[in-house]
C-alpha cells in the first residue's frame, strides 16, 4: 500500500524520513569493527592484544603451564600485547626454555595478565591468562 503524504506535512518531518532516490545505492556496507579484532582484559575492557598476534610454541598456542607454588594456568601466546612489564627478567622456573620471564599486568587495571618472555636471540612474547581475557 503506498501513502501519498500531504506536501506541507514533508516539510515537518525531520530530515532523516525525508526519501533520497541515491541512499539505496550510496549506503556503505557494514564492515566488521576494529573491536571484533581486539583481546581485551576481562576485567576492564581496555585492548591487549589482536588475534594476528598470536604465535605458537613447541608447535601450541594454548599452554597448560604450573608455577613452583602449584597453581596452574591456562595461557595462549601472542608476540605483541599491551602490557606493563614488571620486576626483573630471571630464568628461574622459566616454562620456556632459554626465556627470561617479567610479570605483564593491564596498563588500565593492573590485573595481572600473564608473563613476559625474552631471549637476546629471539622475538619475544607474552604468556596470557586465557581466564583473564576476552577472546
Ligand atoms: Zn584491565
């Protein structure tokens, strides 16, 4: 059913009712966001990383690691992240052999996030808390 509108009543709607012949063919397509391509820190929101960061080691991305106090992490490794690196680099209880390894908490909240891992003869990379991040 078309409704033909009286003329003066055009001229009171606001300008977004108003028809365009061209809008249908000059509508940009929706494109997926930045966000939908960010990690964030589960407890504040702020971006960490980007899944094009993430890296494999001994052939995995996810690791199941265990610190000398016995408790157990999840992490998932990416090359990049946005974190503050924190105390010493030490090789003590390193789960990556040859890597030094620094505390990374969020720059926003400072959760702790995961580890820092380096070596002077190769990239380095972040350990992350998969249960602290949104994936
Ligand atoms: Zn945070």
């Amino acid at each position: 059913m078309i409704v033909f509108l009286p003329l003066w009543l055009d001229k009171l709607l606001p300008p977004r009712f108003y028809f365009d012949k061209t809008a249908s063919l000059t509508v940009p397509i929706p494109q997926p966001t930045e966000t939908a391509e960010v990690i964030r820190c589960l407890h504040c929101r702020s971006v960490i990383t980007r899944p094009s960061q993430a890296i494999d080691m001994a052939g995995q991305h996810h690791h199941v690691v265990t610190n000398p106090a016995g408790m157990r992490f999840a992490i998932v490794l990416f090359h990049e992240a946005r974190g503050l690196i924190s105390g010493e680099p030490t090789l003590q209880h390193t789960w990556f052999s040859g890597y030094s390894w620094q505390l990374a908490t969020c720059l926003q909240c400072g959760i702790h996030l995961g580890w820092y891992f380096s070596q002077p003869q190769a990239r380095s990379f972040y350990g992350l808390i998969k249960a602290r991040l949104v994936l």
